[in-house]
C-alpha cells in the first residue's frame, strides 16, 4: 500500500507531464494555453506537497490568474494562422533541436552543480511544521529587501511601458461623456446675438 | 499541514467529477447520430462569415498587465502580513519593516497615477 502523499504526487506529475505535452501538440493555440493553465495547477499542487503554501497560492494567483488572462489575450490579438505557422517544420527541425539541446546542457551545468539545490543554501535551522510562508517572510523583508524594493521598481517599469505602447486615443471617436453631458452649461449650447432691429420694409405702394 | 488542506483537494475533486459526470454522462446515454448538418457551425440559420477567432483589441493587453502588477503587489503583501505581528513586536525592524512594505506600494502606485493620468484606466 502506497501513501496517499505519493499517490498525489504521482497523480500531479502525470497531469502535469501530460498536459505539458499538449501545451506543445496542440494544434489550436488557445487549447495550448488552457493546457499550461492545467499544468499551473498541477504544478501548484505539487509545491503544496512539499509543503510550500506560499508558492503554490502565488502560482495559481499570479499566473494562472493572471498571466494566464495575458496570455490568452496576446494569443487572441495575434490572430495565429496555425497552418502558416506550421510549415517547414521538419526544415526547421534541427536548427530548433540543437539550440533545445544546448539550452539542456547549459540548464545542467547550471542547476547540476553547486549553486542551486539543496546543498548550496545552509540548512535553516526550520522545524518540520514551521511556516513556510513566515519562513519566507522573514528572509524576503530583512536580507533580500533590496531585491524586493527593486522588484517594485520593475514592476513600475512594466506599467510604463504597457501605457506607453498599448495606449492610443483613435482618431473620430465618437463616445460620449456623460459627465459631461450632465454639467453642461446653458452657455455652452447656445450664443445670444445682439443685434439691431430690424423693421419691416414699407409696403410697396400701389399693391 | 498537509491534512489542512484536504477539504481543497476534496474540492478539486468534487468540482472535477461535477464537471465531467454530466458530459461522459450525455456521451453514453443519449442518442448519437451526428450528420454533416448538425456538426456544422450555426449562426442564426446562415453560412458563417468569418473565422469565429477574431483579432482583439491591444486594450486588453493593457488592463491585462496592470492586472498582473497589481496582483503581484498582493502576492508580496500575504507574507509580509502573515509576520506582521513579529514585524510590531520586534523594536530592531519595527519602523523599518513598516515603512519598507510602504516604500514598495509607493513606488507601485506611482505607476497607478501614472496609467490613471494617461488615460489609460478609461473605456472610450
């Protein structure tokens, strides 16, 4: 009899290797985009077995709930042509395969060695059920503040840029303000002349 | 902890089978017998246009990403809150802990007046 804990994981991973295939066969890229949202999930699921709350909340908030929504959008607005995009696959093939290749071993040599894992960071001294989501508190606010306040920096960074290249007023638009409508002013819609008076012109005689 | 969570994965469970039973459902029970009409897309008795996936607007990509920076700025926030009680009772970060999560909304709502003052928040 296995754990139920194992049970899970093997179920999540599946999903999750699965619907990671699909994201990359799926012929229309909008189900390819609804695949990665199952594979957020997942992977989410996943993070909560190993106990990592904070992640797991924050992979379904931020990207599933909302860069997923970005996503979604840039797909719909770049109007794919499926079938364009698919010729001269096999043409392109090994270009495509030798640069995933390179990415692989460049992904090795980072991750495999020293750097990351779980021998590079020294064990904190952490109980077993401590919170992870205070655990990550406490290190985030005090000795990665910086990176913190520059993540903010960057944020505003991005906020900038997407007004600055998304937003522009289009020329005879023909919307109407109620706001405006409502406080207008008399003086607004209509211009009193003054004028001399005018007098009828004498009949003519003999009429 | 994990067990905290096992109504959530109840949940996930119920919702599945609550989404799934009613479709293999139709799919076994009811009468299958498609033709070339009935599986042809319907618009109001005439042959469709155009493609259904049509382009959208750039305007949602800009509600999109302040969507994603504001929900961002949350996702930092649920930490800071969840020690907040220690950041008080600590005199060494106290004031420095307060103003730093302040410093980081500041810096973010800049942005906001920023997209506001643009326009950008408004729907012509």
């Amino acid at each position: 009899m296995i754990e139920f804990k194992t049970l899970l994981f093997y179920l999540f991973s599946a999903v999750l290797v699965l619907a990671a295939l699909r994201v990359i066969t799926a012929r229309n890229p909008v189900h390819a985009v609804l695949f990665l949202v199952l594979a957020f999930f997942n992977a989410a699921g996943l993070w909560m077995l190993l106990q990592a709350e904070f992640l797991a909340i924050t992979l379904v908030m931020v990207y599933v709930g909302a860069v997923m929504v970005l996503f979604l959008f840039v797909v719909m607005m770049l109007d794919i042509n499926v079938e364009r995009l698919r010729q001269g696959f096999w043409s392109y093939l090994p270009l495509g395969a030798l640069i995933a290749l390179l990415m692989v071993g460049e992904m090795s040599l980072v991750l495999g060695s020293g750097y990351f894992g779980a021998e590079a960071f020294p064990g904190s001294q952490v109980t077993a059920d401590a919170s992870n989501t205070k655990e990550l508190a406490r290190v985030m606010f005090t000795d990665y503040f910086f990176p913190f306040e520059l993540a903010s920096i960057i944020l505003l960074v991005a906020v900038i840029v997407a007004v600055m290249l998304t937003l522009r007023k289009r020329p005879g638009n023909k919307a109407m303000h109620s706001s405006e409508q409502i406080a207008v002013q008399r003086n607004d819609r209509i211009r009193m002349v003054k004028m001399a008076v005018e007098v009828d012109a004498p009949a003519a005689k003999g009429e | 902890m994990l067990e905290n969570y096992f109504p959530i994965l109840l949940f996930i469970l119920v919702g599945l089978g609550f989404g799934c039973a009613p479709i293999l459902l139709g799919r076994i029970v009811a009468p299958h017998k498609p033709d070339s009409e009935k599986l042809s897309p319907f618009e109001c008795g005439f042959e469709p246009f155009e493609d259904a996936r049509m382009k959208f607007d750039v305007r949602y990509y800009l509600i999109a990403i302040i969507f994603i920076i504001f929900d961002l700025e949350i996702a930092f926030l649920f930490p800071w809150a969840s020690i907040f009680q220690e950041i008080v009772n600590t005199p060494a970060v106290k004031l420095f802990g307060f103003i730093e999560m302040f410093v980081f909304i500041g810096i973010l709502v800049l942005g906001y007046i920023y997209a506001w003052a643009k326009g950008a928040l408004d729907w012509e």
